[in-house]
C-alpha cells in the first residue's frame, strides 16, 4: 500500500510541475501580447528595457546623466545620432515631453529625437513632435516591436 502512496505523489508532484510550466509559458505570451508587463515597471526598468530593446533594434545605446541628474538614452544608427526620453505615465503624455526632448536634442547636440511612453500621445503631443521631426512611439508600437525582436518583460538582462 506504501508503495502506491509514493507513486501517487510522485505522479502529482510531476503534474504540478507541468501545470506551473505551462502557467508560466501562458502568461509570458499574455504579457507580451497585451503590454501588462510595461505597467509594472518602475522609471528605471523601463529605461533599462528600452535600451535592451533600441539595442536589439540595431542602435548602439549608452545612458546619460545631464542638468540635475536627470537619465536620458542616447543612442546612434547608421551614422545619426538619437537623443531617447523615456516616458511612463498613467495618462497621454502631453506637450511637455515633446519640448523636452527637443531641448534635450539640441543641448546633447543629437540629430534626432525619440519619446517612448507606456501609454499614448495627445494629439497635440504629436502634432508638436511632428512638427519638430520628433519620433513618438506609444503602447502599441511598444508591443508591436518587442514582438518583432523577440523580447519579453522579464527579461534577466534588465537586472
């Protein structure tokens, strides 16, 4: 009688293991479908995802501290150099991001500006960023890319 006891919860255990495995496999791709994973990071773990990210992408990505101690993401491809601001917010990110970057290009003396957010762009935020060549990416262009490179939110190169 010992002996099927074991066998039975051995044959538990194995299927726990399974179940915990497929969990785990079912939920990376929900995270990375829906975008949950950007909602749960702090300010520097989405800067660090972004430079993994803009590195996979093909840019060659350093962080930069400037004016205050503020971080920004510099970055360069195929000769043009970026200047990368960072954006995580619960509401649309507004004008004062787009200035911002736009300040930021002109006083790092960078080419081109990019503003990622977790969220969306005003309308107004992006006829400004339109107006001054100024890249926006929101959520969706957020998942549509980490989808392309193959990245999801728990990645252990963010630690």
């Amino acid at each position: 009688m010992l002996d099927y006891q074991v066998i039975i919860v051995a044959l538990l255990f194995i299927l726990a293991a399974v179940l915990f495995i497929l969990w785990r496999k079912q939920r990376s791709t929900y995270s990375r479908a829906t975008g949950v994973g950007l909602d749960f990071m702090d300010e520097a773990a989405f800067e660090r995802y972004l430079a993994l990210l803009f590195t996979r992408m093909g840019y060659q990505v350093r962080r930069v501290n400037y004016a205050d101690n503020v971080s920004t993401l510099m970055a360069a491809r195929n000769g043009v150099s970026y200047v990368i601001q960072a954006r995580r917010n619960r509401r649309k990110v507004g004008i004062r991001a787009i200035e911002d970057a736009i300040a930021t290009r002109k006083h790092l003396k960078c080419e081109r500006a990019i503003v990622v957010t977790n969220h969306f762009f005003s309308n107004q935020a992006r006829k400004i960023a339109k107006a001054n060549q100024v890249l926006t990416l929101d959520r969706h262009d957020l998942i549509k890319e980490m989808k392309r490179m193959n990245i999801g939110w728990d990645q252990k190169e963010l630690s």
